[in-house]
C-alpha cells in the first residue's frame, strides 16, 4: 500500500514493456533493412508493429511517468501518502493485467494487428474475423479503469494532500505537469473506452455504429479516438517535461526561469490540446472550414511548447551548468524536443500533411517527440532520482558512455525516417521494391535503431551494477532544492515524521537565494509541526492556498483491491470469450469486493462509535 | 478555517494548536473530492455518448428515428419519478443530521422504491420497441445510451440499498455521514444525466424534424 513500492513497481513493470515494445521494434528493422526481405510474414508484421505502437504509448509511456509521481508526488508535496491508498493499488494491479491481456493471444500468432489506432472497418468482423481485435478492444477498456482510477487519485492528492503553506503556486513543474495529464485522462479517456466498447458491441452483439451498410459511420471511429488520443499524447509527455523542469534547474545551479509562465503552459498545452484532434484526420475529406480551424489551433500549441523550451535554455544560459549525467539527458531531451517540434509544426499545415501523411516522414515525428520528450527525461530521472530509490549512486562513467550512445543511435535511426518519408515511403509496409530508392535511409535507420538498443543496455546494466555496489548517496547527493531531498535515502514508510510547513519553492535553497516579492525572511518549517502521530494519519489540506482543513485517517493493508482487479480481468476474459455466465459471475466478485471495501470503518472514523437510536419524533 | 496560517503574517507560528475535524468529514473527507472526481470522468462519458448520437443522427440519410418520432408521456412520467427519488435520498441525511432515523430509514426506502419504479418503466418501454439492439442504426444508440443509464441506475440502486442498511443498524449520525453525503451524490448526478439523455433521445427528434 506504500506509494513508494508502488511507484517502484509501475517503473519496473513499464521498463519491462519497454524492453519488450524494443525487441519488436528491432526485430521490424532487421525486416526493413533490406528491400524484399522475408524475415517476417506480412501478417507477422502487422502483429508486431500493432503491438509495439500498443506496448510503448500505452504499456510504457503514461505508467512510467506515474511510477515516477507515485514515487514522488508525496515526497515533493510534504505528504505522507497519496490520498487513496488502496485505490493507487487497484490501478498498478489492473494496470498489470491488462498488460497481460494484451498480450494474451500474442503467443498464438493472434495478437491486434490493425495498428494502434485500429481504424473502421479494418477492425470490423468483416475484415478481422479472429480474436485479434476483441484482445485489443476489452483490453483498452481495462486499461482505461486502471488511467482513471490512477489520475483520479493524483487530482484529488493535489488538491487535498499538500503540506500546509504549499500553495498553488509553490509546487514542483513535475505536480503541474501529471495534474494536466491527469484532468486530462479524466476527460478524455471515456472517449476512446467508449470507442473500443462499440467496436467490440458491432463485432459480437451486432449494432451497427461503424457499419455503413446500415447507417453507421467509420469516421466516428477516427474521432472519438483521437479526441482521446490527442490529449493522451499531451498527458504521455507533460509530466516528463515537468521531470526537466524541476531537475534541470538543480545542475544549472539556479532556480527555473520562468516558473510562472511554464506552469500555464503545460496547462495550456492540455487545453488547446482538446482542440486538435482533427489534425490526425486532414485527409479524411472534413470540410475546409474545420480543417482551417485545426490547423490553426495546432500551429498554436507551438506558443506553450516555445515558451518551456526558451524557459529550459534561458536557465542553462543564465546557470553555472554541471555536466553530470541526468544534465546531459535533459540537455538532450531540449535538443530533440526541439526538431521534434519543428516537423510538428510542418505537419499542422494542412496542404503539408496531405503530402506526407501516413509517410515515414509521421513516424520520425512521433518517435522524435515520444522518445526525445519521453524516454530521454525517463533515464535523466532515474539517474536523478535513483539515489533517493536506493540509497546509492549511478556510475557517472557508464552513465556518460550510455547517454553519447542513446543520443547518437537515436538521431542515427530516427532522422534518416524524415528523408524516406520524404521520398514517399509510407508507414507500415512490411517490405519495399528495391528500386524505390529507400534502400539507403533504411539500412542507417536499422543500424541506429540497434546503435540506440545497445545504450539502453548500458543504462539497465549501470543499474544492476549500481544496485549491487553504488556508492552511498547520502540524503541529498545533487544538492538539490524540493522537499524530497530533505529525508533519509531511500525515505522512511511514513515519509516525513513531522508535516513540514513551506514558506516557498525552495525549502533546501532557502538563505541562499530569495524569491522575488518576499521582502520579510520567511523560512521553511520541517522540524516542527503537525505531529499526527495516533495511528496512520495525514493531514487534509484547503485546495488553493494549502491551509489545513481536516486529519485524514488512512486506510491499512487491504486485499480488496487486488480481488477487484483480478475479479475486473475475469470479467473481460469471458467477455473475451463469449462467456457470459462467468463473465456475470465475476462481475458478482466485482461488486463484492467494493462492498468489502467500502464498508464504513470505525477505525477510519467513517461511522458512530456507538450505534445511533432514533430521537423519537 | 482560513485562519490558521496567514501567509501575510509571518511572525505567526506556523503550526498553532487548532482544533481540526479528524477523520471521514463530509465535504472535507477524500470520498467526497473522489466522487466527483468519478463524476467528471462518468460525465464525460455519457457526453462521448451524445456525441455520437449526434454525429450519426447529422450524417445518416435515413428516416429518423426509423420508427416514428418516440412517444413522450410515459417518458415524462419517469422522468418525474426518478427526479423525485433525488429528494427522497435528500431528505434522508436530513432526517439522519437530526437523529430521525425512522424518518430516515422510510425517506431512503422510498427513494429505492422510486428508483426501482425508473427502471421498472424503462424496462416496459424497452419492451413495447418493435425494434431491438441489432436491428438498425437507431436501435443499436437507443439501447446502448439507455442501456449504459440503466447500469448505472442499477449500481446507484445498490448504492442506496447499502447506504438504507447502514442508516438502519445505527451507523451515522449528525457528524458521521460521510457516506450519504457521498452516495447521494452520485445519485444526484445519475439523475441529472437522465436529463440530458432524454432531451437527446426524446426532444430533439421532434426539434429536428421541424428543420427537415
């Protein structure tokens, strides 16, 4: 039930999609590397890059980040646990399962194969009729409780869970950035859970809504995944770009520039991000007035990301950088989030994207901006972080040869995809003639892409070995600034013994530098405080201005939630199959379990001591 | 509340002795923030829902609805009756803040009775379609919008079966009534998305047809 091994085990289950999602990438570039190669079976390699887009957007890249602010969120913000336990658990167990089910039907050769967006009618029972998409279709359902449950518990953690005097205004870019992603999953996942429940009612039960035999229309499809899918992109880079924001400043030696308008960027970003969907549908034949409007609306996204990246270098140019490990990937992340961007830009423009739409010139967008905004911040924030994990120290030396090899291989297999797609390469061909001229650009790109899997083996192998025989951290090793650094390494189960009180951003810095408006000395309390010590117990804040408003009881060890995600799976497995009574029988588990669950608890305070008699009257 | 730490007054200590509610505290306990956080996403939801709805009814080149324009009466009378369940479970934390628990116990066991007539109703209209879930467009987004409203009609049932248990064995009194301030809620919120699923699925054929 603690945060912290929870967010330790989403970082370690999600590493392990992302090793998986790599393999498949790289057994694609041995395919692709020469023309009219055969490695592969054209059914082989839908499979395989269907499953590799479903691995790494939805297996690694959101539950990364939420093991990371799972880990941290309660550490930065002064807390001693998030604000539902229990309910933290359910979504790492359903996050697990789910993984599992999706990968169910992979060893029989039956895995999704229409690509990650599945479009109508290719994913319809008339063109797939095996059990494919239904994997798909329930598991993205599942999944999506496993999202909601979890950004559920982040809003209300923030709003609710700070230390007193850590106001709106005084939390870490990381909170900003997975609070954006949050709310946004909150809104935004319905949409592609609903999309994947009717595609699975027409494919079994028999509506018609992606039919257009009878009415139904396939571009509904399109727009209610990527009303999701758009945000969901925003709420996979947000929080990793809130990880640089709080960690580069620490080897710039100076406080982020900017603070103010890189929190309402990430805001903004989400925001506008609401309204771009129809950008992924320019060539769908939508009427020219919606395309002016979603061009424009995602040519503007380019103002928030601008306003973070000039924040990222004005703090690098005006600090005194130290090049240490976690310094060189966010250096890096700026530099690939920078020509990520660009092509991005390049794309919003609508005669522009009908030329290079489902081109290789897309897919080195994408990988640009996931993996230079996503994977990059990942390794620089475990090698951050890693000391406050474990106590130890990550080798400085395989940390700098792993990050030149990553940064390499990556520009190496990535940039090349530009010119292919360029040259009228388009995406997910499982081979190509060999004249087409796009012999070259593949070869390189085949080669970086396992240039760049050789760096993420330094990196697992910098730490095993830092595991076993990292130097010890001490509590505060990069001398940084947040309250997390302020604990023992690793942190004690309840966190902070006493509620610390906050007078500004940088509780660690303060004396040697001084926020701008604060004329009066005003000091961080973290040794005197809010006791809170009957029981588990953490203390309830008011939501903008962090005053204390209630003691929360906090719930003990539970295995209600576990039984509920089992009982969850189930219930998919025999949807899956066409089970229905034991489909029925689990949801009977599943109403069971919250019952047990939600049963009032004397101990938490939520009924009478005493049972209460009517007054009469 | 709002006195405790004056961020314009440093010399005050920061953590003075004053009293805090502890523990499950209505407005303020994490269940409340949780459920309307669950309420958003849930509202979302049955937005995507209407949406569609919408899309399809502005693409098809059908006959809509294919049967006739639906028929108002009975609708409007469940309409009633589930809205009135609302102030049923209302009046019941009333009834309980001022230790009624008899009153209480009725007030709830009413609004359960109301709440099962909703679906008793819908389930007769369900009956008298000629059509059903497979047999075109517009019956596959009647049954799906109505059908996703009665599950969660049936989970808002079982909510307020639990909640009418715990209110009779003497759980909660004028303090500690977390419980029904939060299962209400939800309860609300099902019956306000009624309303929006019946302006959808019963009002605006008759507002589009005139457009036609």
């Amino acid at each position: 039930m603690d945060h912290k091994t929870i967010g330790l085990r989403y970082l370690v289950t999600a590493f392990l999609f992302l090793l998986m999602g790599g393999v498949e990438a790289l057994i694609m570039r041995v395919q692709l590397a020469r023309p009219n190669a055969t490695v592969l079976t054209p059914e082989q390699y839908n499979q395989l890059f269907t499953m590799h887009g479903v691995t790494m957007i939805f297996l690694y890249a959101l539950p990364v980040l939420s093991g990371f602010s799972n880990y941290l969120w309660p550490l930065v913000l002064g807390s001693r646990d998030m604000a539902f336990p229990r309910l933290n658990a359910l979504s790492y167990w359903i996050f697990l399962f789910a993984g599992i089910f999706l990968y169910a039907s992979f060893p029989t050769g039956q895995a999704p194969d229409a690509g990650w967006f599945n479009y109508a009618p290719l994913s319809g029972l008339e063109y797939s009729t095996g059990p494919n998409i239904d994997v798909y279709a329930l598991g993205m359902v599942l999944l999506g409780i496993s999202t909601t449950v979890g950004s559920m518990n982040f809003v209300v953690t923030l709003l609710r869970m700070r230390a007193p005097g850590m106001s709106l205004d005084r939390v870490p870019v990381l909170v900003w950035g997975t609070l954006t992603a949050s709310a946004g999953n909150l809104l935004a996942v319905p949409s592609v859970s609903l999309a994947f429940f009717l595609l699975w009612m027409d494919r079994r039960i028999g509506t018609h809504f992606f039919d257009v035999l009878n009415g139904g229309r396939p571009l509904l499809w399109q727009h209610l995944f990527w009303i999701f899918a758009h945000p969901w992109v925003y709420a996979v880079v947000l929080p990793a770009m809130g990880i640089v924001s709080d960690a580069l400043p620490v080897f710039c030696r100076r406080p982020l520039v900017g603070y103010g308008p890189v929190a309402l960027a990430t805001v903004a970003t989400m925001a506008i991000g609401f309204v771009v969907w129809i950008h992924h549908m320019f060539a769908t034949g939508i009427p020219a007035l919606a395309l002016s409007f979603f061009g424009a609306a995602s040519m503007v996204i380019a103002i928030p990301s601008a306003v973070a990246t000039f924040a990222w270098i004005a703090t690098i140019w005006t600090g005194r950088p130290v090049f240490r490990v976690p310094f060189l990937f966010f250096a890096g992340f700026v530099f690939l989030f920078v020509v990520g961007g660009v092509s991005g830009v390049l794309t919003a423009a609508v005669p522009f994207d009908w030329q290079l739409t489902d081109t290789y010139f897309v897919v080195a967008h994408l990988h640009y901006v996931l993996l230079g905004i996503n994977v990059f911040p990942v390794i620089g924030g475990i090698y951050f972080w890693f000391p406050k994990f474990t106590g130890k120290m990550m080798s400085e030396r395989l940390g700098k040869l792993g990050f030149w090899v990553l940064f390499v291989g990556f520009n190496v297999a990535f940039f090349p995809m530009h010119i292919a797609g360029l040259l009228g390469m388009p995406r997910r061909i499982y081979t190509y003639p060999a004249e087409m001229g796009w012999n070259t650009a593949n070869l390189i790109t085949s080669l970086g892409s396992f240039l760049f899997a050789a760096g993420v083996l330094i990196f697992l192998i910098d730490v095993l070995v830092s595991l076993k025989r990292g130097k010890p951290a001490g509590d505060n090793p990069w001398d940084a600034p947040t309250l997390e650094w302020s604990m023992s390494s690793p942190p004690p189960p309840y966190n902070f013994a006493v509620v610390p009180w906050l007078a500004s951003r940088h509780p660690l810095w303060e004396g040697r530098i001084d926020e701008p408006g604060i004329t009066v000395p005003m000091r961080s309390q973290l040794d005197e405080g809010y006791l809170l010590a009957q029981g588990r117990e953490a203390l309830g804040t008011t939501a903008l201005e962090a005053n204390p408003d209630v003691i929360l009881k906090m719930p003990g060890d539970s295995y209600a939630p576990f039984w509920l995600a089992a009982f969850a799976t189930l219930v998919f497995a025999g949807l899956a199959l066409g089970a229905w009574i034991f489909a029925g029988a689990m949801l009977a588990g599943c109403a069971v379990s919250i019952v047990v669950w939600l049963w009032p608890e004397r101990a938490l305070i939520q009924r009478e001591p005493v049972a209460v008699r009517d007054a009469g009257g | 509340m709002s006195d405790a730490v004056d961020l314009n007054q440093p010399s005050r200590e920061p953590a003075q002795p004053h009293p805090l509610p502890v523990g499950s505290a209505g407005e303020r306990s994490g269940g409340w923030w949780g459920c309307l956080t669950l309420i958003a996403t849930e509202g979302s939801l049955f937005g995507y829902l209407i949406f569609s709805y919408l899309y399809l009814v502005s693409q098809t080149p059908q006959h809509w609805p294919p049967e006739g324009l639906p028929k108002l009466g009975l609708g409007i009378a469940n309409t009633a009756i589930l809205l009135s369940s609302s102030v049923f479970v209302w009046l019941c934390e009333r009834c309980v803040r001022r230790a009624r628990l008899r009153w209480a116990v009725a007030s709830m066991a009413l609004g359960v009775v109301l709440g099962c007539a909703f679906m008793g109703i819908q389930l007769i209209e369900w009956r008298a379609h000629p059509y059903g879930l497979s047999t075109h467009l517009y019956g596959s987004l009647y049954f799906t919008i109505t059908g996703f409203h009665m599950a969660h009609v049936a989970v808002g049932i079982v909510v307020l079966l639990f909640l009418l248990l715990w209110t009779a064995l003497g759980y909660f009194d004028e303090q500690r009534c977390a419980a029904l301030t939060i299962g209400g809620l939800y309860w609300h919120f099902v019956d306000v998305v009624w309303l929006f699923i019946f302006s959808t699925l019963y009002l605006t054929p008759y507002l589009f047809r005139e457009w036609s």
